[in-house]
C-alpha cells in the first residue's frame, strides 16, 4: 500500500534513537527507552516508523501510529482514553476490519476530539481481543472519521511539504461520508495533481479542513504523490 508516497526529505528534523520500543514511560506522548519483548514483535521496519514521532504529544500521534499500521500491512492494539475514559482499539489492515469497546464512528465531533493515544503494542491473541471489545468493524469508515473529525490537525509527515497529489486510479470512496464540498475537492483531484495552494484556491474550506481531507484520502490508500526535492 502507498507505493506511490514518497518519505521525506533527509533533512527532516526527526530525533534519532538506537533503542526501539513502543512502550511509554509515564512521560506523555514519548515511548520508553528500553527495548521491551512488545517491541520485538512489531519487526524493525514498523518500529523505525514509529520512533519518528516518539518526541511528539500524543494527541498528535494517533494518526500517525494509524498510517503507519496500514503502511506497513501490520495489525496494532492501542490503548486511548477519551476524557478519562479508557477506549482499546485494534486495527488488522490487511483484513481491513477493526475491533474496539466503542463504536467511534457513531461518536460526536466533540468526543473523537478528546482522543489520546497512550500506548501501542502488537496484536494481541484473538480470544483474549473480542473479550473486551464489544465493537467490530470496517476499518475504512473508522480512519475517514478519525482523519477528518479527530484530535490531529496538520498533514501527515508523508504529504507534507512541497508536494502535489492526485487521486489515484480506481480506488473506490463509496460509503464514506464525503459532503458537496469536499467532493467537489475530490473531483478536481481525479483530474490533474493539485498542491494544497491549489484547492485553497477555489474553495471556502479553511486550510486545517483541506489538510484532513488529505490526509483521510491518504489513509485511504488513494493519493499518488509527487514530491519536489528543493536543490
């Protein structure tokens, strides 16, 4: 998935680390320094990805943490609490489902923006899952919501930038809930690579709501993305 999306530029200022985990430390928004049995079974490839945003606030890591699960095909369990109140979520991208003690999409604009992430592991043993998870469903509609309607504000690392997209062939976006204007966004997209100045241009949606629906598109799998290195 996302064969088109091109990383950032080498300069991006991400704080490396040598010691992979995804387990915090009690210090919101950061992952524990110590390499934990949980962390091996992610694989390197998901950890390194997940490292890049160790140093940010956890409201800002949610969608991040979701990209990278569907990026890499790699099913994650995570723990979230909503205003005190403790919400287990877990995503299986490839079967394109997820398991979770709500039902966020039914949930309120206010509620989905009160969303922290507080930890993220593996997924864990289908029994002991469904056992506290009384919700199952499509994962498509649970990103669009949480994209568009969710804590995070600001593109995705992976679209942001000097960078211009296109909606990518073939990929269907029916069921989800997309209104008159942002599909007449998702219009102009099928027909030429836009930047993101270029749908400001013609629409009245402010920049923060053009930025979440690209990134919605992005969890999507349906953005092709071209990326201008400066020189």
């Amino acid at each position: 998935m996302f064969q088109n999306t091109h990383p950032l530029a080498p300069n991006t200022e991400f704080e490396p680390t040598d010691i992979p985990t995804t387990h915090m430390d009690g210090r919101a928004g950061e992952f524990a320094d110590t390499e934990t049995p949980v962390a091996a079974k992610l694989g390197p490839s998901l950890l390194r990805d997940l490292k890049r945003f160790a140093d940010e606030p956890a409201a800002a890591d949610l969608l991040a943490v979701l990209a990278a699960s569907v990026r890499h095909g790699k099913p994650l369990s995570l723990s979230l609490d909503m205003d005190g109140r403790a919400v287990e979520l877990t995503l299986h991208p490839l079967r394109q489902i997820c398991y979770c003690t709500l039902d966020l999409c039914a949930l309120g604009d206010d509620a989905l923006s009160k969303l922290r992430l507080l930890r993220v592991e593996p997924d864990q043993d289908p029994a002991n899952l469904r056992a506290g998870r009384l919700h199952i469903g499509s994962l498509r509609p649970l990103l669009w919501n949480l994209a568009m309607r969710g804590p995070n504000t600001g593109l995705l690392p992976e679209i942001a930038g000097p960078v211009r997209c296109r909606l990518a062939l073939g990929n269907s976006l029916s069921g989800l809930p997309i209104d008159g204007s942002r599909r007449r966004l998702i219009k102009r997209m099928r027909e030429t690579p836009v930047s993101l100045d270029d749908l400001l241009s013609d629409t009245h949606l402010g920049r923060a709501a053009v930025e979440r629906l690209w990134n919605a598109l992005y969890l999507q799998s349906a953005l092709m993305v071209t990326r201008a290195f400066s020189q």
